[in-house]
C-alpha cells in the first residue's frame, strides 16, 4: 500500500505541475487564413523535397543493386564462358559482353529481323500463303503471336550483330536451368567468334530451307554443348530445382499451331540429332567442319548420308523469275522461296498420316515458291519442285492431292484436256496439280484464267539437276 501511495502521490505532483504551466502559458494567437495558406506551403515544400531524397535514395539503392548483380553475373558468365570453351574445345577470342534483355531490347531485335521492306513483304505473304495452305488460323496475327511467344520462351539470345548475350532477369544466374541455358547462348559467341555467324546462311532470306539446315548446325551444336556442360553441374540440388523448371511458362508455345511450333523446334531436336551423328561418324575434332562447309538443305539434315559420302545429294536450284510478273502473281506481299524437304514434311503431316508425309517428302532434290496476293481477294501460288526420281514425284503429286482435300473439303475434280494435271475446284478458287516426269507443278488462284496460264509457264521452265 506504501509503495502504491508514493505513485498516486507522484502523479498528483505532475498533475499540479501540468496545470500550473497551462496557466502561465498565454493562449496561442489563431492564424490568418493568409498564414495558414503560407504554412500549408512551406510544410508542402518540405515533403517534396524530403519525397525527392527518399526517391533518390530509393534509385541509389536499386542502381547499386543492378551492379551488384551485372557484376555477378558478369563472374558467372566469364566461369561459364571458360568451361564452354573447354568442352567445346574453341578459343574464346575475347569475353562475352552481357546485357539485359528487357522487353524493349527482344522488341528491338525481332524489328531487326522484318524491319526493312524486303523482309516484311516476305514476312506478311508468307502470313498469308499459310492461311490460304490451311497451316495457321486465319484470324491469327503472325507477327503479334510470335512476339509473344519469344516473350515467354527466351531467357538469354545471343545476337551475331550487335555481339553481345542478352540475358532476361527473370532467370537467376546461381541456378542450374539459367547456367544450362547461358552456356548454349555463351556457344554460340564462341560459334561466332571463330565461324563468323555474320556471313553464315543462317540470315539467308530467300531461301529458308538452306537457313534452317545451317540453323541445325548452330542449334545442335549449342544444344551438344549445353547437355555435356550440364553433366559437369548436375548434383542432388538439382532434383529440387525441377519442379521450377518444370513450371515455367508454356502458354504460348502450347497455343501456337502445329505447323510453327514444329518449324521453331526443328533446328534444335533434328540439329542436335544431326550433330551427334556427325561426332560418333567422324569425332569430336570433326565438328568445326560442319562450320566450315554447312548442309546445304534440311533433306541433307533429316538424311545424314546426303550431306557427305558417296550419296551426297546436292540441291536443284530452282528459280521462278519467269512466272514472277504481274501477268502470272499479283505484286501485293510477294513471297519467294523455298519449302525443302522438312517444310513438305511438316506441312503433309497436317492433314495426312505422319508416314505418309515422311514418305511424300523423301526424295526431295529442290524446289521453289511464289506467292502473290491477299487472303481474301486476289492471290495466285506458283510452286515448282524436282524429285529424286519419277516414283518419288509421283508420290509428292498424290499426297499433295490427297492433302489439300482434306484441308478444303469441297474441292471436287474439274474436267481437263491434259491427263497428267488434276484441276481441283470451290468456291475460293482453282487447285491444280501436274507432273512430268521427276517434276511436280502446283498452282493456287481464284483466277482460273491466271491459274492455267500460271501452270503452262510453269511447266515450261526447264530445270538442270544437280549431281
């Protein structure tokens, strides 16, 4: 009780205290209004002010922490960069400069690569040709869907032009997937480094079959690297980042049509096929000659014997200037090029049976494209191709018979003077397919007129196989 009565005591003590300053102080003036706008002012100065350091040091901080990591991953890349080398056994000539890769950056490189006209009348027909083919939706926006789709599949890209890996920031450099992944992009500066990835035929744009056999070199070769490069990190800690890995984002490449995601997968699955063939045939040195003297067609990829040996097949060169005027295609988003071996193989499989596709698409020795035109309006398609020999051209002609009436269900047959042509009919236009000999003629047009006069020009043109 004694010690509670000294804290009641206390408190009255300050309580008389308290109230004798409240009488000693004299009551505060009230502010003007114009003062109480001043002080409103003067207070408000202060928080700007006060925001604009706390925003500085708020930039300070994350700009030292950008370093921290670039140079961490600048250490991690160069210990990447040497055991790559080693593996790869090619000298590095000078390190990798790494850069981020924001969404500005992946948007600026995919501009690159259709920026000028050439590229995006290419781009925009070849758009259009596969809807009319039937290979991609009609209402799909190419361009819009492969921008998204590079968005969530590429982690790092190494870029031939500019020389530099870029690396996403959503991939932490500490991890296995990250280190796999920047040790195949960290290959291909090592492939440019000593090859010369600038002048490879990787970057030809009017014949895309003899680009992706070369990509399958470049691709498969990194993708060689990569799986001996991850044996040498792979521990029991690995077992815990699988299922992160197996989490990343597929929505994009799950939604892309058969046809594109195929194609984009090509180059890596049948060039690290290709590449592994090569070492076990000729050995590990023997690499760099695949470098050196690229496949000239995806036929040379998809059989190895015909890239080298006594059945080495040479491609046929084909050209369809004379069917490239106005007269026969409409100049509007002009395609020219070349579907190859695998492009005929992957189309086919669309509709046909994947034996029957393989089957049609074998024996492949060139062939040449032209197209023409809009989706809905005016279009003409030329497309001339010679085979290994007349059986091999029979069978390209009736599965690609076959294929298209399964993709335009009311096509019916059209009566017609030559017996060696099949005239094919609806209401979007003429299908005609003709064969003489090793040689295969298809046009496409909702001309009929422009349609025969486009395969009598085609069947004219006069085409020295090589050996």
């Amino acid at each position: 009780m004694r010690c509670v009565g000294r804290w009641v005591f206390g408190l009255l003590i300050v309580a008389v205290l308290l109230a004798a300053c409240a009488r000693t102080t004299p009551p505060k003036e009230p502010l003007s209004p114009a003062r109480q706008q001043a002080e409103i002012k003067r207070l408000q100065i202060e928080l700007d002010v006060k925001q604009q350091r706390i925003e500085t040091l708020e930039h300070q901080v994350a700009e030292r922490s950008r370093q921290i990591n670039l140079e961490r991953d600048r250490k991690s890349g160069l210990e990447i960069q040497q055991r790559a080398a080693q593996l790869r056994h090619l000298r590095a000539k000078r390190n990798v400069e790494m850069s981020p890769l924001t969404s500005e950056v992946l948007g600026q490189l995919i501009d690159r690569e259709i920026g000028d006209r050439h590229a995006k009348t290419q781009f925009r027909g070849y758009e259009i040709l596969l809807k009319h083919l039937g290979l991609i939706p009609a209402k799909l926006q190419l361009e819009s869907f492969l921008r998204a789709l590079y968005s969530e599949q590429v982690a790092g890209i190494y870029d031939d032009d500019t020389k530099k890996l870029y690396v996403s920031d959503k991939f932490d450099l500490k991890g296995t997937l990250a280190k796999v992944i920047l040790a195949h992009e960290i290959c291909h500066a090592l492939q440019d480094q000593n090859f010369n990835l600038t002048s490879s035929p990787i970057h030809l744009k009017t014949n895309d079959d003899r680009a992706l056999a070369a990509l399958c070199v470049v691709e498969g070769d990194a993708t060689v690297l990569m799986t001996d490069y991850m044996a040498t990190i792979v521990t029991w800690r690995t077992l815990f980042e699988i299922p992160g890995m197996l989490m990343l984002d597929q929505k994009q490449l799950s939604a892309a049509p058969r046809f594109l995601s195929q194609s984009l997968l090509f180059p890596y699955l049948q060039g690290l096929a290709f590449v592994t063939q090569w070492i076990e045939k000729k050995g590990e040195g023997a690499r760099d000659q695949l470098f050196r003297n690229y496949p000239r067609s995806t036929e040379q990829i998809l059989h190895p014997e015909k890239y080298g040996g006594p059945e080495k097949d040479e491609p046929t060169e084909i050209s369809l200037d004379s069917v490239s005027s106005t007269r026969f295609i409409p100049s509007k988003n002009r395609y020219n090029n070349v579907a190859g071996e695998m492009g005929i193989r992957v189309m086919l499989s669309e509709r046909l049976s994947k034996n029957e596709a393989e089957t049609a698409a074998a024996g492949w020795d060139g062939d040449r494209m032209v197209f023409g035109g809009q989706l809905d309006g005016s279009y003409a398609f030329a497309w001339l191709s010679i085979w290994d020999n007349d059986q091999d051209a029979r069978e390209f002609a009736e599965a690609l018979q076959h294929y298209f009436k399964k993709e335009r269900h009311d096509l019916a047959a059209q009566p017609g003077e030559k017996p060696e042509v099949v005239w094919l009919a609806d209401k979007l236009g003429l299908v005609a397919i003709a064969r003489k000999g090793d040689i295969v003629a298809c046009v496409h047009s909702d001309d009929p007129k422009r349609a025969t006069r486009l395969l009598d020009a085609l069947l004219a043109i006069k085409l020295e196989r090589v050996p």
